[in-house]
C-alpha cells in the first residue's frame, strides 16, 4: 500500500514554539541552515526512488528559489506551506487569502508546476478556523492537508475524520494528519516530534495497524530541521525547546528505516488512488446549526 510522504520545507527559528523569542522581523539575521538537509532528504529519497510532497513557505521560496526548483526538477509535488508560517489563527481572512495565493503564484513559478496542495503552519485549520477551507478552495486549491484530529495545546480538530475525506460545501479534498485510535482517543503516530518521541518499534506498530488491519493509508510528515542536529540551540521555554530538540540525533536513523518499511508516494498520488472519496459536512463535523 502506498502511503503518502510529506516534507514541509521551513527553517528550524521559524517553528512556532520559537515565535515568542524570535520575531519575524528578525528572520532575515539568523544563519540559513535549510537547504543541507532539504538536499539529504531528496539525496535519501531518490536512493529509493520515493517520490514525496514538499510544503514550501513561500518564505523559503523567496530565499531559496533554486531549492525549489531542484525539488520540482527531480519529480517532487511542490505545495503551499504559506508565506509566513504563522498559524492562521494569527492571520485575518485577509490576509491569509494574500498569503494563500501569493505562496501558490511563487511555487508555481519557480516549479512550473500547478500547485494543489496546501498545509497550514501549525495544523491550524481547527473548529475556530474553518473559514480557512474556503479560502483555499477560491484560491484554487484542490486539497489541503492541515487538519489534525487530535486534542492539542497549539491546534486540533478532533471530531475531524481520520482519513481523507472531501468537504461537500467547497469541493476541497482533506488528508488529515494520520493518528492511531485507541478507544475514543486518537494519537498521533505519523511524524515530527511524536515520530522523535516514541520509539520506532512503536511508530512502527501503529503505522502498520492503519495499513495492516484498517486497510488505509497514513500521511507522514518531517521537516527538514529534524536532520540537522547540529543547528544553533535558541533559549526560548523548557516546554518550546523540549518539542524542537529532543531526539534530533535519532531523526536520519530511523527514517531511514521507515523508508524501507513502508512504501511512499507524494500526497497527490495517493489521493487520487483513493477516489471517489467520501463526503462529510462541515456543519456535521463542527456541530453547527
């Protein structure tokens, strides 16, 4: 079974645990450390001929333009990350509709690729921002995937559906980030820092349960600064740089293996493989009138 492989393409003093140490304004004063391991990742990838989806911040793009293009050259999806990687909770509808069609324009210019996918800084389309879906879906896009049906501190939809599914009101297609179920919770199992946290043996458990016994595919995601062990460390809370550098070391390791025991696509791959796709209201899934 394929599995889609997702990559989103930001710098390490971008996360959003850094923002209350590091302002944005500031950005263009940090030492770039993106393009290395963005380029061992495609290294990693083209050894086994996977081919992934990048979410590139437009920020990057603008920085970076021929690191997009050696994605795009070498097979990749190019999609959205947005433009300023702040979470769109932080954002107006205004401005997240300049910063969803400003990102497709850069990504498509430089790729010379349509751009289809979009996934939100942060997971941050929840219950509050769901106004973001039609956004994306005027902005042209055919597929999102920033949902994460989970309980969270910083985001969460979890009375979202844990696989893809299309939102019948704009015709925009969700590919929700991927969680175990245990009961009536849902853990998330499918990358980052909870792919950093848990040992392999059991992300590899639950990654093989949703092939294995519920028949589905599962998105997995990483960002490039998880392979860069030695990047500069930020003082910023206990809890911020907990997430951010726990286990950086462990990141090549075991993706690796997990590229060896799971096969991959890109985001695009796969969900045309699962058409027709089941329909769910946003009213239904957010319980409004």
């Amino acid at each position: 079974m394929k599995n889609a492989l997702s990559i989103d393409v930001e710098e390490y003093f971008q996360v959003v645990a850094f923002s209350s140490v590091i302002a944005q304004e500031d950005w263009d004063k940090m030492p770039s450390r993106v393009e290395k391991p963005t380029l061992l990742i495609l290294e990693m990838l083209a050894e086994r001929g996977i081919k992934a989806t990048f979410f590139c911040l437009g920020w990057v793009a603008k920085k970076h333009p021929s690191l997009i293009r050696q994605i795009a050259t070498k097979g990749h999806e190019i999609a959205s990350h947005g433009v300023s990687h702040r979470p769109i909770y932080a954002l107006s509808p205004q401005e997240f509709r300049k910063e969803a069609v400003e990102s497709k324009k850069i990504l498509e210019d430089l790729s010379g690729k349509e751009v289809k996918g979009f996934r939100a800084s942060t997971y941050s389309i929840t219950p509050k921002t769901t106004w973001g879906l039609e956004i994306l879906a005027e902005a042209g896009y055919a597929y999102d995937s920033s949902i994460f049906p989970i309980h969270h501190d910083l985001y969460g939809f979890p009375q979202a559906p844990r696989y893809p599914f299309v939102f019948r009101e704009y015709g925009l297609i969700e590919f929700p980030i991927s969680t175990a179920n245990l009961g009536k919770i849902n853990i998330p199992v499918a990358g980052g820092g909870y792919f950093r946290l848990f040992p392999y043996t059991l992300t590899r458990y639950f990654l093989n349960k949703i092939n294995q016994k519920e028949n589905r595919p599962f998105v997995f995601y990483a960002h490039p600064w998880e392979f860069d062990p030695a990047q500069p460390r930020i003082k910023a809370p206990l809890k911020s740089r907990f997430r951010h550098y726990l286990n950086l070391s462990k990141t090549r390791k075991r993706f690796e293996k997990l590229l060896t025991d799971f096969s991959f696509a890109s985001l695009e791959e796969v969900l045309e493989s699962l058409k027709p796709l089941p329909e769910k209201s946003l009213r239904e899934l957010t319980g409004g009138d």
